[in-house]
C-alpha cells in the first residue's frame, strides 16, 4: 500500500502544445504507470518487458534493481561493507536488513497517519500504545475496544513529496524535516525556494514529477511513452535525476534547460534529454513544415538522420536545393540516404562558397550568376586538388553533385516567372567536360588473401567471446555466402530453405537495389551455422511468432526480438585489432635477388565488405563464368561484379614476368628460356597480338584480328606453330586430356553409330600423345624449380589465372541452381 496524498499541481494556463502532448498520450500506457494527474507520480511496474525491474533479494526490501542485480543500490553498498558473501548477506541477522522507505498508513482501522515502520505496522501513538500500555500483539490490538483512530496530519509541503507528515509541529515529513535542518546551516537559505525545489524521497519504482508545470510533464510522459512504444528502456534513475535537475531550475519545459551539460546533467541523463528533444520535435511535424527550415529531420520524410543546409549562404540557392532535396528523397531507400544527400548538399555548399568570395554581391543576385562563376568554381576544386586538399576522388563527386542539382532545376521548373530562381542565365550549367576524368584504377582487389582468411577463421572463437554469438553468426555468414553485410544483419528468423533436391537456399532481401525475396544456394556447414542460430532466437524469444523475429537480434531496446543488429564494425574492427599480425608472402629485392618473405598484412583492409570482394574472387579463381557470377553476387550489370575481382597492372605484370620463364610451344619446348622480364612494347604487344584460346595463346593474325573466330584449323592448336601456352594453362590441359580420354573410351564402348562419324568424332592418338607430352614437359620444368621458386610461380599463376576474365567461361561447371561449394578456408566449430 502506498501514499495517497493528492496535492493539486500547479495551475498553469492552457496552451495549445501542452493540449496536444496530453492528447497524445495513450490511456494504456498511462494506466500501465499507474499515472493520475492530481497525484502526480511515474510508478514502474515490476514486470513490464521495457519498464520493469527485478526484485531484491534481501527479505523486507522494498525497492528494486534496475541493471544489476539482484540487489539493489542501497542493499549492495550494505553487502559491499558487510565482507559476507551473498548468501551469507542474505540469511544473516537482522541488522543487514534493507532500509525501508515506503511509506503508508497504520493499519488500524481508520487511522489517518503513517505507520512507524513496515514491521510496527502502525502509527507511532499507537505503536507506543500497543507495546507500552496494551502489551499485545499487533492482531489483538487491531480489534481491542480501548484504542480509536487518529486524525493524519496532512501532507507534506514539499512541492515533489507525496509523503505524510508525522508530526502536527512539522509541516514536512519525517525525511524532509531532518533535510530542511541541515540545510537551515547556510544562512543564504530560502526556505520557501527549498520547498519548490527540493528532491523527493526516491523510491525504487516511482519517480515523482510533482512541483513541475503540466506542459513539462506532459513532455515527460510522451517521450517516456514514445521510448517504451520503440522497446527502449528509461531507466528511473535517469528519469528521476532529470526531473530534480528541471524542479531546481524551475524550467517550464525541456527547452528550457538548455545544454544539458552546461545544466549539470552528465552521461545517459543528457543523452536522454537530447533524444526525448528529438521525439518532442516529431510530434505533430509533417514534410511540409519540416522543409520550410534550414536543418531537416529526415526521420519526418521517413528516413534517419538530418540534412544541414545552413551553409548555402544564398537564401535563393539554399531554397531551391530544399526543393531538388523535397523532389529526391522519395527515390531515395536504404541507411546511407541521410549521408548520399548531404554529400551533395556539401557539393551545393562549395559551390556556394565559391560564389561567396568570387563575386562582388556574394552570389545573393541570381539574375547575375553566369558561366564565369562556373568556371570559377572548377578551377577552385581543381586548384585544391592539386594543393592536396581535395582527393581527386572528392573532386569528382563534388563535381558531379553540383551538375545533377543545377540540372534539376531546371527540370523542376524553378527558374519559370515567379519561381525561386527567377531569371537565372541557361549558362550558369555544367557540363559533362566539367568532369574531370576518373584516375586509372591499376590498385588490386580487395579480396583478402588465403592466409588471411584461414587466420580469421581459426579465431572465430575470440570474436565471439568479445562480441557475442550474433557478431560471430553474422561474420560467418558473411565469409561464406558474400552478402552485403546489412543485407546478413536484416536477416529474418526464417531465412533458411530447401531446394526440391534437398539442397540449402539462403532467403535474403537486397534492399541496395529494392529486390526483395532472392535465393542463394549456400553449402550444408553455412547451414548447420543458420539452424543452430535459429534454435538459439528461439529460446530466446519463446513467445514471439517466427514470422517476425530476426536471424540476428539486437540485444539493445529490443525485447520482443523483432529488432535486428545494426551492424557489427565496430565490433569486428576491435576483434582485428586484438588479433595478432597476419603474415603473408611478400616478394622484395635482397642483393639484386628476388626473396619471398612473410610480412604482416596491414588490417585496415579487413572490413565486414571485404568478404564480399573475396567471395566473388575464389569463385572467380575457380573458373565460375561471369555470368553466373553475376547473378551469385547479386548484381544488375556484368561490369559491377567484373570489378570485384580486377586485378592491378603492377600484379599481372609481375605474375606475367614469371609465368613466361615457362613457356612452351606445341611440341613442349621452352619458347622463353632465358626470360628475366617483359619490356614495356613486349606487355602492350601481348595485348594486341595474341588471342586466347582454351589452352594457351594464339599469334595467327587473322585469327588475332577476329577475336579468335576465324581458326582455319577448327581450334586443333597442338597441330598449329601459331599456338603456345605457359604453366598458368596446366589445369587447362589436365581437364583437355582427361575429356579426351573419355571422348576415346565412350566412342570404344557401344555406341551406336555409323563409321564414318566415329572415325572423325574420335580424338586422334597423336593429339593425345601431344598433350601428354605437353603437360609432362611443363611439369618437367615446374620440377627442377626450388622450394623458393616454385612457391613464387604458384603465386604468379594464381595471379594470372584471376586475371583471365575471358577464360571464366571455358570449365564446366554445375548449374546455378546447385548448392555452392564450402569454400572457407578452415573452420573451428
């Protein structure tokens, strides 16, 4: 049983904002917080998803934990001092009790003052009545006929107390009449300021919000509402220390605090204030309103974020970039909407900047803006990028941002009669030779090597432990099936399938570019990491339908597991940190001598998005057609997926050099004995005279010239002088012989046939032999290399073979339809 003292708040005259906060609180939730306006007080329900809190465990104890427990605050300083262990804390004597601060009336009947203690049970005239006088037990003194009740003394008169007095010489309770005398000490105290001021008693479930305006705790409740509506948590000592910081200032509402910081307000209290700002500011919004201001909300038009425009100084040119923003957002979807629109907003800005200090009326005349200030403006960007203060990768996309949005002006109509931009030049445009050109990409692939990736997954284990099992999930995931990592993390709980074959089907939504309900075949341990992962949600989360769980759910704000992680950088950037170097072979020049060594690989290229690269790299490396690629990544176009495995020039270059000290003609001859290095004529030469065939290259010019389509010898290379082939084609030859030998061995069989088409479908012996030969004399070679040498061709050929993206098509391989391979390095599971 609580208090019940209903002191009327503060009359404060009705405004339309605090009628629109009280309207839209929801009576539910005001119920569920026990909420009555005349008393005035926030109470915490114990057993609340969002809202509740755990029970002591001290016997008697009346408040509750938080965060951790399962003690309390008070009754874990206690234990902390006692040098007990719990459970002798908890079974000791009486002295280690909790201290009890719920107050309530005697339990004699109709007695109007507050008991003593939770053990007396009643007042203290009647405590000192049954012990001195009666001397009976507290259930005969209940229905004793001597005793009668006891007029209360009223409440007391601190503005945020709900509390008795107990005592008709005090007009405060017992808790407040010991603080009023101490604070009587300073001789500046205001008595009547103390009481419109002072903290309440705290409780482990209530947080009174009495003594502040209605507007105010109108404003409380909403947010506090709003927060519990998202599943995330307010705990009640911030919400109590907020309101004794906004009671002390005597604030009207929560603007009026100011910076919560400059306020005394420190951690999660003033975050609170900054988020509950942001809900209060929502309320009510509407895109209309929201794009008539210079920084926007997005979350009013739908998405995260804000957009600054205050830097445009030219009111005309910062109105019509809010209008091409109102006209983009609508085709805008994804996380990143609120950073792809302020970069180009950044972009108008520079241009704005650069009108600022280039023209004598600082740009604010529109009419006036011609080609000149355009070209102004590239020169500037230009002048920076070549002073290093822009990358010519922020040149460019500057560039381009500004060119969209001049170009969608016009479309829009804003430089028409009685429009923003009435009277704007058609100069004041760029165009497409604006742009500079985009620099030669000649760096390598982001893929990580194989060394790399065998360390990562050995120390899967170490992620989980610092991260949690849904980092260590979702990591997995991404290394063995190439998804973007937002795609992983949104994961519903029911994500995984079975093909009519019994093959697994990975189920995900590609929202980069909206294409909803894809399949991916995935391999049976990629599975078996899935299933386990939905077991654990859903013991987890017994009581939520399947149909809305998330595959990885977020352990924040987030009880129902209907909420996915956000996503696991940081994370996964602290467990590369923590690991130890990766060492891979590096080749380096020692006495004029080329030396592998291992050296460590700099981390900064492990990133979740590297996996993506590395899985279109080893499919790639095993000969899996572009075209199928495309569609294992996902993509749209052929040239999106043809750039996640390019390769630098400087790599092939090197892995050429190599590979050409073992070159063979047709009959297994070394054609490049004493090779040591291919000029730069020799590289271009490569290019643009040869053609590859299935087995190596072709210099027959004609054949060169149409691409390869006009071979008069029906593509028998091994009979051609034109046709020559280095180490890097060995697996090529391995695969011809073994289909030429069951070509042999299935025409032999019973075939029915006629002669003549046997005779010319049958592979020729020499040809046979000639590929024997050919391949002997290659690994002949690859033999007499040392340890040394042959780790470094290996290495060439590997880089060579990634490279021949016209080669992806040749191997046969299993339809797109089939599960994929495991392909991760090494597991520790």
């Amino acid at each position: 049983m609580r208090a019940a003292v209903a002191l009327p708040l503060p009359a404060a005259p009705p405004d339309a904002r605090t009628a629109e906060l009280v309207g839209a609180l929801d009576p539910t939730f005001l119920s569920l917080v026990g909420w009555d306006w005349d008393l005035g007080v926030f109470f915490y329900p114990r057993a609340h998803p969002v809202l509740g809190i755990g029970e002591c465990d001290v016997v008697g104890c009346d408040k509750g934990f938080e965060r951790t427990g399962p003690l309390c605050s008070g009754c874990r300083l206690r234990w902390n001092k006692s040098g007990l262990s719990l459970a002798e804390f908890l079974g000791a004597a009486t002295r280690y009790n909790a201290q009890h601060v719920t107050q309530s009336l005697c339990r004699f009947p109709a007695c109007g003052r507050p008991w003593r203690s939770p053990t007396a049970g009643l007042c203290q005239n009647h405590h000192y009545q049954r012990v001195q006088r009666l001397k009976v037990s507290v259930e005969e003194f209940l229905v004793h006929p001597l005793p009668i009740p006891l007029a209360g003394f009223g409440g007391c008169e601190v503005a945020a107390c709900n509390r008795y007095r107990v005592s008709a010489t005090s007009p405060y309770c017992d808790a407040h009449r010991q603080r009023l005398t101490k604070a009587r000490a300073d001789r500046s105290f205001d008595e009547e300021r103390w009481r419109l001021t002072t903290a309440p008693v705290s409780m482990g479930n209530e947080v009174s919000m009495r003594g502040l305006p209605r507007r105010l705790v109108a404003e409380l409740l909403y947010c506090v509402q709003e927060r519990t509506a998202n599943g995330i948590k307010t705990y009640g000592f911030w919400l109590r220390t907020l309101c004794e910081r906004l009671r002390a200032l005597r604030c009207e509402d929560l603007d009026g605090l100011g910076d919560p910081l400059a306020s005394g307000l420190r951690g999660q209290t003033a975050t609170l204030v900054l988020t509950m700002r942001k809900m209060l500011g929502r309320l009510g919004a509407s895109p209309e309103v929201e794009a008539r201001k210079d920084v926007w909300d997005l979350a009013v038009f739908g998405f995260g974020g804000t957009a600054n425009f205050t830097r445009i100084h030219q009111s005309a040119l910062r109105e019509a970039t809010k209008l091409w923003a109102v006209d983009e957002l609508p085709r805008r979807r994804g996380k990143s909407v609120a950073r792809a629109l302020q970069a180009k907003i950044n972009a108008m800005a520079e241009l704005s900047q650069s009108l600022r200090f280039q023209r004598e009326d600082g740009g604010h005349v529109v009419a006036l803006l011609d080609r000149g200030d355009i070209t102004s403006f590239c020169t500037g960007l230009a002048f920076r990028a070549e002073a290093g203060e822009l990358s010519v990768y922020q040149w460019i996309r500057t560039a381009r941002s500004v060119r969209a949005v001049l170009n969608r002006w016009r479309t829009l109509g804003l430089t028409a009669r009685g429009q923003v931009l009435e009277g704007l030049r058609a100069d004041f445009v760029m165009g497409a030779e604006d742009i500079p050109d985009e620099p030669e990409d000649s760096e390598a692939g982001k893929d990580l090597p194989d060394e790399v990736m065998r360390e990562l997954c050995d120390n899967l284990d170490l992620l989980e432990e610092m991260s949690g099992v849904e980092v260590r999930v979702c990591t997995e995931i991404l290394i063995d099936t190439g998804r973007r990592p937002d795609e992983v993390c949104r994961l519903p709980l029911d994500c995984l399938e079975r093909d009519p074959d019994g093959s697994l089907v990975l189920l995900y939504d590609n929202h980069k570019a909206y294409r909803l309900g894809r399949r991916l075949p995935i391999g049976k341990a990629t599975g078996a990491v899935i299933a386990a992962q939905q077991e654990r949600v859903r013991r987890r989360f017994p009581d939520t339908p399947a149909a809305v769980l998330k595959l990885l759910p977020s352990s924040v704000s987030n009880p129902a597991g209907t909420k996915p992680i956000s996503g696991i950088w940081d994370q996964h950037r602290s467990w590369v940190k923590a690991l130890p170097d990766f060492l891979v072979p590096i080749q380096v020049q020692e006495d004029g001598r080329p030396v592998t060594k291992m050296l460590p690989f700099d981390k900064s290229r492990i990133f979740p998005y590297a996996y993506r690269h590395s899985f279109a790299q080893r499919h790639a490396d095993q000969g899996v057609p572009p075209e199928v690629l495309k569609e294992l990544m996902d993509h749209r176009h052929l040239m999106t997926t043809q750039a996640y495995y390019r390769i630098g020039q400087d790599r092939r270059r090197e892995a050429i050099d190599r590979v050409t000290a073992l070159q063979f003609d047709r009959h297994g001859n070394r054609v490049w004995r004493k090779a040591q290095g291919l000029l730069d004529s020799e590289h271009v030469r490569r290019k643009i005279g040869e053609v590859a065939t299935a087995y190596g290259v072709c210099r027959e010019p004609t054949n060169v010239a149409a691409g390869g389509q006009s071979c008069p010898l029906r593509f028998r290379c091994l009979g051609c002088e034109h046709y020559t082939t280095d180490i890097s084609y060995l697996p090529d030859l391995e695969a011809y012989l073994a289909d030429l030998l069951r070509s042999r061995e299935k025409l032999m069989s019973a075939f029915e046939a006629d002669d003549w088409a046997r005779s010319e479908a049958m592979p020729s012996e020499e040809e046979i032999r000639r590929v024997r030969r050919l391949i002997s004399r290659i690994r002949a070679g690859l033999d007499n290399l040392g340890a040394e040498e042959r780790a470094q061709i290996e290495h060439a050929v590997s880089t060579v073979r990634r490279g021949r993206g016209v080669m992806l098509g040749m191997p046969s391989l299993r339809r797109i339809g089939q599960p994929l391979p495991d392909v991760r390095p090494r597991r520790s599971m």
